[in-house]
C-alpha cells in the first residue's frame, strides 16, 4: 500500500525499554485484516491494536474503533525499532484506499462528463463537486494523519 507519511524519532533509551513502552500501549491481536474488514476493532482502553514483532522489534498498529465510526481512513502504522531510531510508516487502509479511489475518480467523471457535453448549466455544480467533495475528503485524510502522529508522539515520549 502507498505511504503518506514516513517519520523517524531518534532513541534517547535502549530499543528494549521502547519497544516495551510500546507494547504497554498496545492491544495485541493475531492479525489486522479482521480489525480492518469488520471496520471495527476489539473493545480496549488501550491506545493502540496491532501486532507486536519483539524478535525483530516491528509493529504493525492501528487506532481502536468502535461498531459505529463514519470515518472511511483507517490508519496503519508500520514501523520498526533500530539501534538509534523509530522508523514509521503511516499507511492507509485498503477500504480507505479504495473510498479515495472513488472519490477523485466520480470527481474527473462529473468534470470529464460536464466538460464534453458543453453543459454550461451545470459547470457550476461540477465546479462546486470539485471543491467540495475531494477537498473535504483530503481535509478529513491530512486531520487523521497529523490526529495519528500526535498520538504516536505521545506513546513514544
């Protein structure tokens, strides 16, 4: 899956001491496919679901959810502990994906479909589809995203 962001923290502690701050935080699961396909995760108070690697100190984290979440973008973390750094890669789900896909794809269709049929009557719907619908949802996208970095920053710190 495409990355939208890649952060790296430099270690002040040991690997072990982080990894387990991390794992502290974490409610484990034997995979993320169901949490991601259910659209929902298990119920915990914990900030973090995911899988934790100790033998290769990697991770794979997403956020809890409830049964009744209207946000498309689930958020993947994917990282990994050095000696002297965290390597981050925060991803997109497939279903958030696809939701994005959709989006900018009826997004070009509207315009394509306005813009062949000479319709000058409905150019200023197709510009407001334009404005509305991709930018809010890219708006929506860029909020989780810097939501999730925070969150990470405050589970390393």
């Amino acid at each position: 899956m495409l990355s939208f962001r890649r952060l790296e923290y430099e270690l002040t502690e040991s690997p072990a001491r982080a990894f387990s701050r991390l794992k502290w935080s974490t409610e484990e699961v034997n995979n993320l496919w169901s949490q991601l396909i259910l659209s929902h995760t298990v119920a915990t108070d914990k900030q973090w679901v995911g899988i934790l690697n100790k033998s290769s100190t990697s991770f794979e984290l997403i956020e809890p959810r409830g049964f009744i979440n209207l946000n498309p973008f689930h958020i993947i973390l994917k990282g990994h502990i050095t000696d002297n750094q965290i390597k981050i890669k925060l991803r997109l789900s497939v279903l958030g994906f696809c939701f994005l896909i959709i989006l900018y794809f009826s997004t070009a269709s509207v315009l394509a479909t306005t813009i062949l049929n000479w319709d000058l009557n409905n150019l200023l719907p197709a510009i407001l589809w334009v404005l509305i619908f991709p930018g809010l949802g890219t708006y929506i996208l860029y909020r989780r995203l810097n939501r999730v970095e925070e969150k990470i920053e405050e589970t390393l710190s």
